[in-house]
C-alpha cells in the first residue's frame, strides 16, 4: 500500500474471531540488500455479518390490546436494541429486554400494545446487534368488533 489506510470491506467474510499480520517494507525507496521489513498480528477481534434472529414470536389478543412475546437472538455479538411497529414500516418504538437491559446475545422481551382499532393488524419486531445488523420478525393479530 501507498497510502496509510486501508478500509477492509468485511461483508464477504465468514463470522467469527480474526488477527490481521501488518508487514511493512521498505524495500521500495532502499536497494535489496539494505531494504528490512517487520510484522506484527493484532489483537483478535470480532467479525458479524449476521442479522439477529427474532424467535418465538407471539401475540395474545385480550379485546383491543395485544400482549407481544418473544426472543431477540444473535450467535455472533451482542443484542444492542429492540423496537416494534404496528401497521408501519417508518414509526418505531423501543421495547426493553425483560432483564431491562440490552446485555446479552440473548434477550427475551414483553410488550404491550393498546388501543387496537376494529380489523387486522400486523405487528413487526426489529432488532439489531452491535454491529448495525438488522433482523425483523412479525405477527399479525384481528381485533374484532
């Protein structure tokens, strides 16, 4: 490299714990016998390109309120947030673990959602991990009349 930074692009790297080897040379401003180089390998760090898994999704109609259940899941890294939508795509509101915070790469959650009006509804659960990973579930509830 000529420049001092380089971007990797990890998307097209499988998961998991990797070390980067950095050798520098400077055997291009010095004659083959005087040129050196040196390496060093980092300290491991942690590559997650998966989206989080939204499990065990459930939702329990008492007349016009939905009580929603269910489990945020990433193998890779942790939990950093959770949020539901009713009937939209653009308006989202953070729901807490059941533990109250996100912790863990393992988070079960509870909510409730109020004042459904007459007729079909979908109810969509986003979660994301710390890596900005994105997954979503959903389930849809009728309320009657």
């Amino acid at each position: 490299l000529m420049e001092p930074r380089f971007v990797w692009d990890t998307r097209g790297v499988g998961d998991g714990r990797y070390g980067l080897r950095v050798t520098a040379c400077d055997d291009p401003s010095n004659p083959p016998a005087a040129a050196r180089s040196a390496s060093r390998v980092s300290e491991p760090f942690l590559i997650d390109n998966t989206a989080p898994l939204v499990k065990d999704l459930a939702a329990k109609l008492a007349g016009a309120a939905a009580a929603v259940t269910g489990l945020a899941e990433d193998a890779g890294s942790r939990v950093e947030s959770i949020a539901y939508a009713v009937d939209s795509q653009e308006k989202w509101t953070a729901v807490l673990p059941s533990d109250g915070i996100c912790d863990s790469g393992r988070e079960k959650f509870a909510f409730e959602v109020k004042d459904l009006p007459v007729g079909t509804h979908r109810i969509a659960v986003r979660v994301e991990d710390i890596f900005g990973n994105v997954g979503f579930g959903a389930v849809t509830v009728t309320v009657g009349k």
